[in-house]
C-alpha cells in the first residue's frame, strides 16, 4: 500500500546575498515566515516561474529496494498562454539510485519545469516511487530513449500546452507501466501564495527545502538543518536525519525575457 510522509516546507535564508555563495552556511526559515514579504516578486497578473532542482538526500525509505531505481515525481499547475482559464497540471519524473541515507547523484541544477504559467498561486505535489525490480532491465532502455528527448527533459508549457500534455502523458505512462508496489507521497505540501494570508506559505524566488518531519531518528527541527553547497546538511555538516529535497524557483513576469 503507498504510504505518506508528512512534509515541512523552508526556503534558505540569503540574507543580503542574491544567490548562494560556495562553502557559506545559511539557515532554513518555514517558507510561511512573515520576514518573506519582504522579498520582491511580479506584481503583474499572470506571472511564470522555472522550477531546477539542486539535491535529493534520501534517508531510509523501509521497503523500497537498495540498488534498485527509484523515480521522483513533480506534479504543478500551469495555465494555457492562450486562454488563462484553463488550468493543466503537468508531470516531470527524474529517476535516481535507491540507496539509504545518500544524495542522488548527478542531480545538481537538474531543471524540471520552465515557463510554468500561473497567477498567484503555485501548486505541486511530490512522491517517491520504486521502479519494479521485475522490470528494472526493461525501464532502462525505456528511459533512455525518452531521456534524448529534449521536450521531455524541461517541461514547457510556454512551448505549447498540447505538447506539455503529450509528455505528461508519457512521463505517467512510465510511473505506471513501471512502478513497483513502494509508493511514498510526500504529504502535506502546501501551496505556495503570491500574496499569502496569515500562515500559509510565501511565493517568493529563491531556493526550497521539501523535508520530512519524521525521519529515522524521529522528529525533526527546521533548526537543525542548514543549506551549503547546493546540500541540506545537518547542524554538524552532515547528512541529515530526513529526505530532503532542495529547489529553486525563479519567479518572472510573463513578457520578461
């Protein structure tokens, strides 16, 4: 049966730098934090945004198969450029060695999404997904015939919704053909609010700490965790005692450049 993990949602705090700085260490604040309204975003009505991933730390994920292939799967809501009114939630699956307490390797500013089209309100989802070791042999060679597919490697609605569509529908093609029975849904993600009520979480472009709240040592603090080089580490340099996932979003106006 899948299984859920609840999620906290951070965003790294620069401070006065506009991007991170190799070997600095800066903090993590809940991406609901009021000092975020602070931070400049497009105030023009229809806004894009580019989602790149930086790290995916895996901490042990009881069931899922050491050695085997696990598939990370980003879901977001996107508008059509030509009519705004309608609304598409759109697929990327990156695929990564299953191995505890480990980083994915060779996901370092690994885009997903570009041009994501919206308003004032961003969604995604997350889940972690084994692929069956049955057909592990048979996945591979699927993948690496998508893999040299520039349209599948970025998704882009700006491109066009129709083709965003068609590799959504192959990306869930390969989760389902190929999925195994390990199923982990990153829960409680929240939606991200240009202009956010009381509590809920900032829109803002900068870097996101997805985390587990629970991980193999039980609970665990945001104050614990740190952002350096790319990696969520914990307060003493090292792995942390969660899966984590850092991302960036950066935040544009439609007709910018």
């Amino acid at each position: 049966m899948p299984r859920t993990e609840e999620v906290g949602l951070a965003i790294v705090d620069l401070g006065d730098d506009l991007h991170p700085r190799a070997d600095r260490r800066y903090g993590l604040v809940p991406a609901a934090d009021a000092r975020l309204a602070l931070l400049p975003y497009p105030e023009t009505r229809v806004k894009r945004a580019d989602i790149t991933l930086h790290s995916l730390f895996v901490d042990e994920l009881p069931g899922f198969t050491a050695g085997n292939h696990g598939l990370l799967v980003v879901r977001a809501n996107t508008r059509d450029v030509e009519d705004l009114k309608d609304k598409e939630t759109i697929c990327q699956v990156v695929d990564f060695p299953i191995a505890p307490r480990s980083y994915a390797p060779d996901l370092g500013n690994r885009g997903v999404f570009r041009n994501l089209i919206f308003q004032d309100v961003l969604e995604l989802s997350m889940r972690l997904v084994e692929v069956d070791a049955g057909l592990a042999g048979e996945y591979a060679r699927v993948r690496g015939i998508l893999d040299g597919i520039d349209a599948l490697v970025v998704i882009d609605p700006l491109l066009g919704i129709p083709l965003a569509q068609v590799a959504t529908r192959l990306l869930d093609g390969i989760v389902t053909a190929f999925g195994g029975p390990e199923d982990v849904a990153l829960a409680g993600l929240p939606q991200l609010d240009a202009e956010p009520g009381p509590g809920v979480a900032f829109l803002r472009s900068g870097v996101y700490v997805v985390y587990t709240t629970h991980g193999h040592k039980g609970a665990v603090s945001l104050k614990n965790l740190h952002y350096e080089d790319g990696r969520v580490l914990d307060a003493a340099g090292k792995p942390p005692a969660c899966t984590c996932l850092s991302f960036s979003l950066r935040l544009r106006a439609l007709l910018d450049g």
